[in-house]
C-alpha cells in the first residue's frame, strides 16, 4: 500500500485512511519482525588454543612473516617472486577482479546515498489540416510545436537505518574481495617459492645422476677388463652394464624434468615465453631458516582467508538487517522541476481575421511531495526472505569457524613435519658425511695400491647415494618452510593500507574504502 502525499491536503478521508493504514502496516511490520525465527546471526566460535603443539619458532620481526621470502637470503628467488607478483596471470587476474570490487561497491555507494532521478526532454511537431468546420470560434490548422524538459528525483528517507545497513554489506564485500586479493598474491609467491626449491633439487639430482653414470661406466669398463683377461666372468660386465643403462635413463628422465620445471616456473611468474636459458638453477640447496614464533590466535589476523570469512559473514549479517528493515514503512521524497513550451497556431485578428500568426505559451512548474509505502500483503515473502537470508548467514558463520580451524591445522601440521624434515636432514646429513669419509679414505688406499678400483668405485657410488636422499630431504624440508610461512599467514602485510589495483595505482585513494577494507 502507498501514499501520495501531494494530494492529502485535498483529499482529508484519504489522508485519514492513509493514516490509519500506516499505523497498522506498522503494527504487523513490528509484529512479524518479532515473529522471525532469528534476528540477529548467532556469534561463531573462533576459539583456538593458547599456544601450537608443535616446536615453537624463532622471535623474529613481524617483517619476517610479511615477506618471508627474504629470510632464504637468495636474490634469485626474491627477484622471481618480485617478477610474479607484478607480471604474472594471476597476480594480474587478482587485480583485475579487485578492480571489479572497487567499482562494483562505488556504484552500490551511489545507489545508496545520491538521490535517484533523472533529466527527460520531450520535443514534437504535428501538424493539423482542416477538413470541416462548422459552429462558431476559430480554429486553424497548421504546425504546433511543443518542447518539455523536466527533472523528478526521489529521495527515501533513512530513518531506519537501512542505508547504514547497506553501506555495511557493501564495505565488507569490498573488504573480503581485498582479502581474496591478499591471498592469492600470497599463494602465488608461495607457488614460485616451491616451484623454484624444486627445480633447485632436480638440478643437484640430476648433477648426481651424471655422477653417477659416471662411476657406472668406470665399473664396466673395468669388468670388461677383467673379463677380456679372464678375471671374472662375463656376467659382471652384464651385470655392469645393465646398471649404467639405469643410471643413464635416471639422468635423462631428470634432465627431463628440470627443463618442465624450469618452463613452468618462467610461466608462473609471467615470462612464459623466454627462452630456458634466461633461468638458470643452481645445483646446489640452502637450509631453510628460522619460522618466527606464532600464536594461534594471530591467524585471525594474519590469515586472508581467514579474514575473508569474517568479512563475509559481517556482508551476510548486514543482508539479514536490510532483509529485517524492509518490513517497515519506506518513506520517500519526490520533489521535481518541469518547464514546458507550446507554439501552435493561431487567427490574427489585426490583419483582417487572416491566419498565419502563431500563440507561444511557456510554463514552469514544481512539486514538493512525498509517498509513503507499507508493505501490507508483501509481508509473508518478506518472512520467507529473511528465514533464507538467516540461513545463508548461518552457512556463512560455519564457514567462518571451519576457516578458522583449517587454518589452526594447517599451521600446526606445516610446523610439526617441518621440525620432522629438519631432523630428518640432520641425520642424512651425519650419514652422507660419513659417507663421504668412507670414499675418501678408499681414494686414499687406492692411491697408495691398498685398495682396487671396483671398491673405490662402489665406495663413491654409496656416497653419491646418501646424497641424493639428502638432496630430497632438503628440498621437502625448504618446500614444508614455504608452507610454514604460508601456513602462518605470511606473504602479505595486514596493518598496511588496502592495495591499488595497478590501473588506479595514480590516482587518489578511496579513504572510506581503504577503511572498509581493514
């Protein structure tokens, strides 16, 4: 039901029955708000506890987790992640759809606090031809222009709130979109840390595989020997061989692996087509460095995920208000301006009762009215919307809380296997350095013709293989770093301003937006 305002003073009985009728759209607004299932979103449970089962870190600045890059001290990878973060698909696919974000809640700002209305222009011409007249008075055919602008807005009146409400939905979508942003900027840095590590162990695997077909080699050649002189029998040549045919496929196999490797980490970081030897790997593995301490309860904060959940609930609650408010009255203004021009035809009297003059007539007007809408018989679905919106609202505290406990186990797990993988490392590394002192002391013994060639060979052969599980448990254990930090909600920094999409990079900040985002 609806009430023009503009014609109460004329109409008392309808002003009367307008009244009465608002008092009671009023009354069943007020009671079926109260007869809701739920009107307010219950509070989700984000409880963690006060400190992680697994080792503790290292006290380090809060930088150390903002760019946790930099503390692997290697220029190489910090230069990739800088390239990948400005250059890369998906970092700029990130931008694009925070862009989207930014413009989608400026139009949504405007819908909510500038008046609604627009400008109209109307100009005809028709023209009349005569065709019978009779009776007294004059009437002339001919041309009658008529011009007409006018500008009507209208203007709801926010005495509930409901814009306030609005303004919250619109803010924490824009603030969950910041936060998907962060975390897939996050991510990404992530990825090229991993993809790189791995490249970096394919390299040292594949120098040991060489190595290795290496020692291989020197074994067979050396049953060949013996067999040509009748030593040994010639199956150990086979024998030897068949293991330089493996060692041979192994290193060709990594040499295949690393060239992928390499491509797909000049993909990643937005340099898809340069050539492979624009990237060069290192064969060689840095230890992974100190994670800085952490509390459980910071993941709230330094998650994105985490704090895109939590934007997005606030965005379901603010839904869930504006659903609850549209069952009041809306009260709305309609003011306008109107100007309108008509020339048409007419009879001269001071020529003799000759036609050919024209009458031009121009008027202006305005209005200052108002309208009044209750939503009567539109009250069952209102309910139905506000049941629906509640349970979105819900679905999206329970998203919320899963979040919050994902985050808490990943954290705890990347942690713990960490603390394994660094332990791990410590004892392949005893173990290759001993390795190692086997092979040089058979070196020794073979130079001074203690020791024949076959167990030097075997002795360096054992020591290449206590390195290759050492190489990949130094690439697991860099690798479950890079997931630590990620896992700590590293990558980003949550007390800096909300970040420019590169376009709008020049142009001035959105201050409310930059608030809204925090």
């Amino acid at each position: 039901m609806s009430f023009d305002a503009t014609a109460d003073r004329r109409r008392p009985a309808a002003r009367l029955i307008a009244q009465v009728g608002l008092a009671a759209g009023v009354s069943l607004a007020a009671l079926a708000l109260a007869g809701c299932n739920a009107t307010a979103p219950r509070t989700p449970d984000t409880r963690l506890p006060a400190a992680f089962e697994a080792p503790a870190g290292t006290p380090l600045p809060a930088a150390a987790l903002d760019q946790w890059w930099t503390q692997f001290d290697d220029p190489q990878l910090s230069g990739l992640i800088a390239t990948a973060l400005e250059k890369s698909p998906d970092a700029r696919s990130a931008a694009a759809v925070l862009e989207e974000a930014r413009a989608v809640r400026k139009g949504q700002i405007r819908q909510l606090f500038i008046p609604s209305g627009q400008i109209k222009g109307a100009a005809s011409r028709q023209h009349t031809d005569i065709l019978d007249q009779s009776g007294q008075g004059f009437t002339l055919g001919g041309d009658t222009d008529n011009y007409s602008a006018g500008f009507d807005v209208s203007w709801e009146l926010d005495y509930l709130g409901r814009r306030k409400a609005g303004l919250q939905v619109v803010n924490n979508d824009l603030a969950a979109a910041r936060f998907a942003y962060e975390g897939a900027r996050a991510a990404l840095a992530a990825n090229v840390a991993q993809s790189y590590f791995e490249a970096k162990g394919l390299a040292v695997q594949l120098e040991d595989a060489r190595q290795s077909a290496r020692i291989s080699q020197g074994l067979l050649d050396l049953a060949a020997e013996k067999a040509r002189r009748g030593l040994s029998a010639g199956s150990e040549a086979d024998s030897a061989a068949a293991t330089l045919a493996q060692s041979q496929a192994q290193a060709a196999d990594l040499e295949g692996q690393l060239q992928a490797a390499r491509r797909s980490l000049l993909i990643l970081v937005g340099r898809g087509i340069d050539p492979l030897a624009s990237l060069d790997v290192d064969a060689a593995l840095a230890e992974p460095p100190a994670i800085p301490a952490a509390v459980p309860g910071e993941l709230l904060a330094r998650r994105p995920d985490v704090r895109e959940a939590q934007a997005r609930l606030a965005s379901a609650a603010g839904n869930l208000k504006v659903n609850q408010k549209a069952l009041f009255p809306t009260f709305t203004l309609t003011p306008g301006l109107g100007w309108a021009k008509s020339v048409s035809p007419a009879f001269n009297f001071g020529q003799g009762g000759a036609g050919g003059g024209t009458v031009s007539t121009t008027t202006g007007t305005w209005t200052l009215g108002g309208n009044v809408s209750v939503p009567l018989l539109n009250i069952p679905q209102l309910l139905a919307e506000i049941d629906a919106q509640d349970a979105r609202t819900e679905q999206a505290a329970v998203a919320y809380e899963k979040s919050v406990q994902t985050a808490y186990g990943e954290a705890e797990n990347a942690m713990a296997q960490l603390a394994s993988d660094n332990r791990r490392v410590a004892l392949l590394k005893a173990g290759e350095a001993r390795a190692a002192n086997a092979y040089a002391a058979s070196r020794k013994g073979y130079a001074a013709g203690l020791t024949d060639q076959t167990t030097n060979l075997q002795n360096e052969q054992n020591w290449r293989s206590a390195r290759t599980a050492l190489t990949g448990a130094q690439t697991q254990a860099l690798l479950r770093a890079v997931q630590t930090y990620k896992a700590l909600g590293g990558g980003w920094s949550p007390n800096a301003p909300a970040p420019l999409p590169p376009r709008a990079a020049s142009q001035p900040a959105d201050m409310s937006s930059e608030r809204a985002s925090r």
